[in-house]
C-alpha cells in the first residue's frame, strides 16, 4: 500500500518529521517502538530547543501508550490461547536481576 509506505519513510533517521506531528494511523508495535528509541536518543543528547523537545516528548507519550496497549493485547491474546488449549495458566516473569539479587 502507498499510504503505509509514506507512512515509514517519513520517518528521517533522526526522527525529525515523525517527532513533530503523529501520525495520521497507529503505527504498528515494531515501528513505534522503532521510533520511541530515536526519539529517546534524541532528547538524551539535550540539545534540542525547549519547544521541539516538548513536542518530542509528547509524541514519545503516545508513543508509549500505543506500545503499552499492543503489548496488554498480546499478553490477553496468549492468556486466552492458553485457557481454550487447557494449558496452565500464565507464571510471572523471573527477571535476571531479580535472580542476582537472592541470597548467594
């Protein structure tokens, strides 16, 4: 599709379009989170001007929020996969730091 296409190369390496003005449609999880580190690094070197890193950050926000929303659909997804298969339910997570963190 040409719309999707635009859609991905309007983004500059340095996340210079995206940053300014969301995107008409949600970008899918890869992009976003794609664009989301840029614009971390971006704000990160600290020399952006007071209203663009604003700008930054608000789109850096929504962001967020449409990769924290794609994640829960996806966790919701399996929970559901795993109750219709008669799996066990879902076990939480052990991070490595939480291992290394344990009495040694």
């Amino acid at each position: 599709m040409v719309r999707e296409s635009r859609s991905a190369d309007s983004v500059a390496p340095g996340g210079t379009a995206a940053a300014a003005a969301p995107a008409p449609e949600a970008p899918d999880f890869e992009l976003a989170l794609a664009e989301l580190e840029r614009l971390v690094e971006r704000l990160e070197r600290g020399d952006l001007p007071l209203e663009e890193a604003l700008k930054t950050f608000e789109r850096g926000v929504s962001l967020t929020r449409h990769c924290q929303a794609a994640l829960k659909a996806a966790q919701q997804k399996v929970e559901i996969l795993l109750r219709r298969s008669g799996e066990a339910g879902v076990e939480p997570f052990a991070a490595p730091e939480d291992d290394a963190s344990g009495p040694a």
